[in-house]
C-alpha cells in the first residue's frame, strides 16, 4: 500500500458527520462510528472498519440510513491508484430481487437520492469521492483523440462511466457510454463494439441480462462482455459474460483484463 495519503483522520471525521446528517435526517442518536480516535494514524483507524478488500483496499462501515439498513459509508482506494476517495454505498452484496418490482424499484431510488445528498455534501466540502476523482481524470483525458478498438461501457453511475472511459481513452481506445441496458443493447446492435464492459447491479436490466442479450443478437454474438461488481460472484454466476472484475479494481488490472479480452 503506498505511504501517501491524501486524507486525513480529521477528513474521516468530517465525512462521517456528513453521512450521518444526510442518512438519518433529524435523529437525536449519535454516529455509532465515533469512537476515540485521538492519536491515532489513518490506517490504524481504517483498520477498525470491516475489511472488504478485493484487488484494491476497501474498509466499510455498515451505518445504513433512516429506509434501508444495509447502506455503508466506504473508504477505498481503486481506479484512481493511490488516492482513498469516500463511497456512500446502497448496493447490497447480494443479488437485487426482481428488477420489475415498484417496491424494490421505489426503494433504489430513494437510495440513489440518500447517497447523492451524502457525496454532494462530501463533494461540496472539498473531501474526494469518485465523482471528484472522476472530473480529474475526465479533464486530463479531454484533449485526446483516440483511434483504438470502440469499448461500449455500461453503468448507472455516472462518475463510473466517467473514470472508466478517461482511464480507457488514456490507453488509446475508443469510447462510448450508456447509462442503462436497454440502451447499450441498442447501441451495440446499431454499431457492434470490439468489447461491452458493463456494470452488474443497475436498475431495468442487470449486467448478465446486459450478456446475454449481447450474445443472443446476431450482430453482437461475438462480442466479449466484461462485467463489473462488488459482490462476490465468480464468472459461473454471470454467464454468458466472458470475464468478470471486483470492485473496486486498480486501473492497471483493468486495462490489462480489456487488453486480454479484445485480442482476435
């Protein structure tokens, strides 16, 4: 793990209020995620979080919010290499229920507003989030004009879409973006890409439906399809996909699963 660190115990601190206003609006409680960290260096504070390290360091706290009990206030280091950015995250690590259900669909969405009133709040004071990290990497990959195989990324989120295609275009491929299935089916069937590299968990259709209606056409049949996700299921579990990556992955084991995959 490298020695730098772009946040602080007292940034921690900071988010954590921040979750804690937006996640439980009105609560009289306090944070059950204070304890005394005084003198304390950040990693042994992280080390006091649950561990759900993959490829890259990712350490959670399961806090949930005032509708859901599962949401977690994460700090990971991924595609952005050295940097921990902070995550509000309302996916669970098991398979969602039936896509179809209002329920289950009004209940993504409330979610989904919890978690923007978190990072917004993170971004606005200056703390990192993917979004940030996102705009960063977006900037510096702005002015490229990449000629390389077309890579059709899927994904709800868009600070996703954004890192993921600046870190792609960095390394001289073409990129195109959708931030839902039933689109990107349609896209990759109007213009195949050379590789779909789609997230798993999404509203409408997940990314193994995203697979298999990619290989069912006859004009995307051949395409490989990547699927990314921070649940543990393995590739047998998302057939017909062609490869699959846990988040949260680094950028050079992203870029060397793409490479693998788009070879003839």
């Amino acid at each position: 793990m490298p020695h730098r660190q772009n946040i602080s115990v007292p940034d921690l601190r900071r988010a954590l209020r921040a979750y804690w206003r937006h996640a439980w609006p009105g609560s009289d409680s306090v944070c059950p995620a204070y304890p005394d960290w005084k003198g304390m260096r950040l990693l042994d504070v992280l080390r006091t979080f649950q561990d759900e390290s993959g490829p890259c360091p990712r350490h959670v706290l399961r806090l949930g919010n005032h509708i859901y009990p599962h949401m977690k206030f994460a700090v990971e280091r991924g595609l952005s290499g050295g940097d921990f950015y902070f995550v509000a995250d309302c996916h669970d690590t098991a398979p969602c229920p039936g896509h179809e259900d209002p329920q289950w669909q009004g209940l993504r969405m409330a979610n989904r507003a919890i978690k923007d009133a978190i990072e917004g709040a993170w971004f606005r004071a200056g703390l990192p989030t993917l979004t940030s990290l996102a705009r960063e990497a977006a900037e510096g990959s702005q002015h490229l004009r990449p000629a390389g195989p077309r890579i059709l990324l899927v994904d709800d989120e868009p600070a996703n879409l954004q890192l993921t295609g600046a870190i792609l275009r960095a390394d001289g491929f073409t990129i195109a973006s959708s931030s839902n299935g039933a689109e990107a089916i349609e896209q990759a069937v109007f213009s195949p890409p050379d590789l779909v590299v789609s997230d798993y968990e999404m509203p409408g259709m997940t990314g193994r439906e995203v697979a298999r209606k990619i290989k069912d056409a006859v004009e995307t049949r051949e395409v490989p399809v990547l699927i990314c996700t921070y649940s543990n299921m393995v590739l047998g579990d998302l057939q017909p996909a062609d490869a699959v990556l846990r988040r949260p992955f680094n950028a050079e084991t992203l870029k060397q699963t793409v490479q693998r995959l788009i070879q003839p």
